[in-house]
C-alpha cells in the first residue's frame, strides 16, 4: 500500500496536529471527512459540529454536517442542517441529488422539497 492509500497515517498526523491547534478549521475538516470516509461516522459528526461551531456561516461545513447526521440515522436532524446549508448558499444540486451520504434521506418528502429548492431551472 502506498503512503497515499494510507489514511490511518493522516488521521494520526491530523490528529497530532488538532492536539496542537484545537482551533486548526482547514485540519478539523478534513479530519472530518477522512473519519467519514473510514467509517468512523461519530468522529465526522464530532469534526462536522466543531466547524459549524467555529464557522456558523459556511454552507459547505453545514452541508457536511448535514451528511454525518444522516449517517448516524438522525433523520429530522440531517435534513434540518441540510435546509440550513442551503439557507446559507450551498447550491450543488447535482451532488446532493446523487450523494451517497443522504442515500436515507432520498424518499423523505422533505428531502425532495429541499432539492426542489436548488434544481437548476431549464
């Protein structure tokens, strides 16, 4: 396995770094998503709250977030920051249509409603 293909590595290092600068935004985020991407679903969602809290205006942490709660079953929870994301600009409609974080959200009428928000008029 290369050193790329090595993400127990930059978690520890992240970590170590975090350990530092408990403060570190651009190091929280991507702890948060190398925790998700590992599976360590309550780690994201701990990394995914400290930057809403630190960045209470970004679109994209609170998008994030919106991922980690809806990994963690906490549907009323994920689509609530999902509509706060786009409360605050968060416009990709094609990602959040096919994102396979929301995969338990996608048959919620709120859901649909909210991607109705962002659908790109023809």
């Amino acid at each position: 396995m290369s050193r790329k293909e090595d993400p127990a590595f930059d978690i520890a290092f992240y970590e170590s770094v975090l350990k530092r600068e408990p403060a570190y935004e651009d190091v929280i985020e991507l702890l948060g998503g190398l925790y998700t991407k590992t599976g360590r679903i309550a780690d994201g969602l701990k990394m995914d709250r400290k930057l809403v809290k630190l960045q209470p205006e970004n679109a994209t942490a609170r998008y994030n977030l919106a991922c980690s709660l809806a990994l963690s079953k906490r549907k009323a929870d994920a689509l609530r920051a999902l509509a706060e994301a786009i409360e605050l600009g968060y416009t990709d409609y094609e990602w959040m249509s096919q994102d396979p974080d929301l995969e338990s959200l996608k048959t919620a009428g709120e859901f649909k409603a909210l991607l109705k928000k962002l659908k790109p008029h023809s």
